[in-house]
C-alpha cells in the first residue's frame, strides 16, 4: 500500500514536471508574439495592425485542418505504440497527406493574393508563402512527436533559437513595413526548425522499444483520429469565426478594435494545452489505471490550472483598461468593454476534462459536445449582437463554452462513475477565487492611487504572477499537490 502511494506521489511529480518543461518550451514563442503585438499595435495603424493579425489568424486555421488532427492524436499515444503505427502506415498514407498539405498551402496562398485590401503590401503576396505555411505545418507535428518521446532539450533549445529569431525578422520591418520579406526571414527558420526537428524524431521513432507497445488495431487509431481530427479542427475554427465574420461585416478599424478585445491571454492557452498533455501522457503509459487514479490525475490538474488562471483572470479583470492602453495603446481604449466579456471565459481553463474522454478514445462525446458549442454560439450570436452589440457576439461563445464543458464534465462523471465532486476540487477553487480577487483589488486601488498606468500594469502583473507562483510551490512541496480543501 505504501509503495503504491510511493508511485503515485512519483507520478504525479512526473506529469507536473513534464507540464513545466513543456510550458516552459512553448512559452518562448508566446513572450516574442507577445513583445510583437505590443511594438506594432503602438507602431501601425488600425487598418494596417488588424492586416497583419489577420494573417496569423488565416494561419492558425488553416494550418490547424492541414495538419489533420495529428499532433492532438500523438499525445493519445505511448511512444512505443507510435512508432508500432507508424510501422503500419502504408506510402498512399502519406501521399494523401501530402496531397492534403500542398492544396492548403494553395489556399493559403490564394488568400493573400485575391486579397485586395493590401494596405500593408508593397508588392503581390510572395510564393514563399507556400513552403513557409507547409514547414509549419509539419513542425507542429513534429513538435507533438518530440514531446511525447521526451526530447524537452531540443524543445527547449529550438525555442530559444527560434523565438529570438522571429524578434529579430520582425525588427527588420523599422527599416520598413514588408510582408514579403518577412515572409522570407519566417520561413528560413522554419527550415532550419524542420531540420533539426526531423532528424531528432527520427532517431527517437528508432530507439523505441516496441516490445512495449500495446495492441494497435489500426481500424480503432483510424476511428480516434477521424474523431480527434473534427474535435481540433473544429475548435480552432470556432474560436477564430466570430474575427472572420467581423473583418467581412466591418471597416478593419473596428475589426483591429475588435481582435484587441478578444485577444487570447498570453500564456494561458499554452498552460492548458502543456498540462492537459502531460497528463495524458501520463494516463496513456499506465497499464492499469483504475477510476479513482485518473480521478486524480483530472483532481490534480485543475488544481494546477486553478492556481495559474485565477491570479491571471483576477489582474486582467481589475487592470482591464490599464492593461489595454498599455499593451495596445490609447487608439485601442473602445476594446475595454469586449476585453472584459470575453474575460469571463478565463475560468473555462480550470475544469481539465476534454483530456480523459480523448485517453478513452472516446472522441464521439469529444464531437458531440463541439457541434454543441458550434449550435448554441450560432443561435445566440445574432439576438445578442443586436442587444449588447460586439459584446454579445463575445459573450455568445462564452456561454457555448460553459455549456460545452458542463457537458464534458457530465460525460467524464458518467465514465468514471464518479459525481464531480470527486475530481473536482471545489473547496480549493473557491480559496484561490477569494484570496486573488481581493489581492488584485487592494493592488489595483493603491498603484492606481500611487503610481503611473505603466507602473501599475507592471507592478500589479508581477505582484500577482508572483503570489501565483508561490502558491503553485506551496501546493506542489514535497508531495504532489497539497490542497486547502480536501485531499
């Protein structure tokens, strides 16, 4: 029995330590896009600043469909069950994903050169967009690959490498503003990211012991990844539909106002996305886990997520309008109040379900709770914009997204036969909300009272990423997770 407890406590640390590293991998590229958003939104227009974003935007999209759903199934996966599938996949596998990449590279393409309202071009969108839209691609892929067979020095390295070098290809635009050539510089390092990704993960597919590898039936992985393909591609469109429809539905001023407001915190998705897989990657190497040992692993999880995104929600919503003149500057002061809607869906990061029902293969209720999310947003977006304007188009994908994961929730009780509040740390959630609201008050008040908004912003974010990190240690000394509620 000890010994049990022993390996648990061992796991638990294991998966929080993989969560850390990969966070920490991922974070380097969060920090440049960061430092970027803020140079250009003070740097360009409105119309020029909302172009620019709405590449990356085309980009995610698109990228996200080329890349089939992938790097998402990867982390179903223990590595010697990979390398098993990889074994079975035939050449017309790979032909049709090939076949799959170019045409979306084409349409990625032709979405640049049909457009035109080209205010930040100089020149025709250059064809290096093709090859830079399919080397990202497949580093994405990669990138899953090399996380599941724990190669976090060369994520590590490579992120390092890669982010001071997009700061650097960017910088190059004071002398100035050229999509073309930036395009040129992105997709050179793209490059050099794809040579040193391939070749790490073919050597690492190599070194895998299949002996290891459990059953593959390849007509099962077939069934999981469809499911696993629509769930992603499916989530990416939706979250990035409502900037669409707005950038066809109105001038690019207010499409600029309105991408600022609904901005995705820095962070915070790279945070969910490094926990949620470690944790099933934890799941994943179990051989025998029972019920109440995922029910853990989700318990533990959230408590982690809860001590990140709470002190994170609590500064955004009280620093709301410092916080937007600061990073985007005063031409962006109209995005306050739909910044402030789509806060309200920062605690949507704390219920960690979505995972478990992906490592039971169960990407049936996975879909069946996206095409909830998809009905629910498209029914209410049009009576709440014409009530609360740009903010009810906001708070029409909030309220899907609680629905969606209150039906996750229901299908993960009913899996493990377990009530929600067996996995779900209530007590401890509601501590954190409590004490991080009323730091984030009473800092607020006194640097608002005392200080510059540039002062406040930045003393306010670190007082509270630090209160924040001393909890996440309080909670992970010595033993795993140590709750203020139950254990």
């Amino acid at each position: 029995m000890a010994l049990e407890k022993q390996d648990s406590q061992a796991g638990q640390r294991g998966w929080f330590g993989n969560s850390a590293i990969i966070f920490v991998a991922r974070s380097f590229s969060t920090l440049a896009n960061l430092a970027i958003t803020i140079f250009f939104a003070h740097q360009l227009h409105l119309e020029d600043n909302g172009q620019y974003q709405n590449f990356w935007i085309r980009l995610t999209v698109l990228g996200t469909i080329a890349s089939l759903g992938l790097a998402a199934l990867a982390y179903t996966y223990a590595p010697s069950t990979i390398k098993t599938i990889l074994q079975q996949l035939r050449k017309r596998h790979y032909a049709i994903f090939v076949a799959v990449l170019g045409l979306m590279s084409l349409i990625f393409y032709t979405f640049f050169r049909l457009d035109d309202s080209s205010a930040p071009y100089e020149s025709p969108a250059s064809p290096v967009l093709i090859p830079f839209f399919a080397l990202f691609v497949c580093n994405i892929i990669l990138e899953a690959l090399l996380t599941v067979y724990r190669r976090f020095a060369v994520l590590l390295c490579t992120a390092v490498a890669y982010s001071a070098g997009f700061v650097i290809a960017h910088a190059q635009m004071l002398s100035g503003f050229d999509l073309n050539r930036l395009f040129l510089y992105l997709t050179i390092l793209n490059v050099i990211k794809f040579i040193v990704y391939f070749q790490t993960v073919r050597t690492a597919v190599h070194r895998a012991d299949v002996k290891e590898a459990r059953p593959v039936h390849i007509l099962r992985v077939r069934g999981m990844w469809m499911h696993v393909f629509i769930y992603d591609a499916t989530q990416i469109i939706f979250r990035f539909l409502d900037k669409f429809v707005i950038s066809f539905l109105f001038s690019r001023d207010i499409s600029a106002l309105y991408i600022a407001g609904t901005l995705e915190i820095p962070f915070l998705p790279t945070v969910f996305t490094a926990v949620s897989s470690s944790a099933l990657m934890h799941l994943s190497k179990s051989k025998n886990i029972s019920n109440m040992d995922a029910a853990a692993v989700i318990r533990s999880s959230s408590m982690v997520l809860a001590t990140i995104t709470f002190p994170v929600f609590c500064y955004l919503f009280f620093f709301r309008y410092e916080f937007i003149t600061f990073i985007f500057s005063d031409k962006y002061a109209a995005s306050v109040p739909i910044f402030a809607c789509a806060l309200i869906r920062l605690p949507y990061f704390v219920l960690n379900v979505p995972f478990y029902l992906q490592f039971r293969q169960r990407g049936d209720l996975m879909n069946r709770g996206a095409a909830l999310d998809i009905i629910l947003t498209l029914a209410l977006s049009l009576p709440m914009y014409y009530v609360l304007g740009l903010q009810g188009i906001v708070l029409s994908f909030v309220i899907s997204s609680y629905v969606q994961l209150f039906y996750y929730t229901y299908c993960t009780s009913k899996l493990l036969e377990l009530s929600p509040l067996r996995f779900f740390p209530l007590l401890n959630w509601a501590v954190k909300a409590l004490v991080f609201s009323m730091l984030a008050i009473i800092m607020h008040h006194l640097l608002k009272a005392h200080c510059s908004p540039a002062v406040t912003v930045i003393a306010g974010g670190l007082s509270m990423v630090a209160a924040g990190f001393l909890w996440l240690m309080l909670e992970t000394k010595k033993k795993g997770i140590i709750t203020f509620g139950r254990n």
